[in-house]
C-alpha cells in the first residue's frame, strides 16, 4: 500500500536540481501516483529537489495508496546541472 521512494545523485557538478514524478500501473491503466516534492498550492506538479550537499542529492518521500498497482514508475520530469545524473529507488517493507 505504500513505498517510500528516493532520488540520490550520481554525477554532476553546478547547481544541480531534479524534479520526479512516480506513476502506478493498475487496472491496465498508468496514472500518476504522486509528484514529488510537490507545493501545495500546486499538488499536481513535481516540484524542483535540490542539492543538499555540495555537489549531491540525497532525497525520499513516502507515497501512500498504491495497494492494487502491480508496477511503478519513476519519471524524472527535469533535470538540471553539469553532467547531472541520478538514480531512483523503491524502498519498500513487509
């Protein structure tokens, strides 16, 4: 029913940003299950992750209410940066 997912940088110099969008395949269809980082005055907009060390970013976030979905996937909606590089992940429990 939920996952916490997180984004870490892997290469890049500058100023690096990433915004991320995770999507749910349930049913047959994908929707979005959640934008990342999203303002709440616009929740349905992946909002810019920054870098929180020089040269890095470490970020995560719960999603919640993904019983019935039998995929996932994360969309890196922008990407900003030198040579900026990231990786996803799905950190999921029993």
């Amino acid at each position: 029913d939920s996952v916490r997912v997180a984004l870490k940088s892997t290469a890049g110099s500058g100023t690096m940003t990433v915004a991320a969008t995770l999507w749910a395949y349930c049913g047959g269809i994908w929707h979005v299950a959640q934008p990342l980082a999203a303002n709440p005055s616009s929740p349905y907009t992946a909002g810019t992750i920054p870098e929180n060390s020089a040269d890095g970013i470490s970020y995560s976030e719960w999603v919640f209410g993904l019983s019935g979905a039998s995929r996932l996937y994360l969309e890196i909606v922008a990407i900003a940066g030198s040579s900026t590089a990231v990786t996803g992940y799905a950190i999921v429990g029993r």
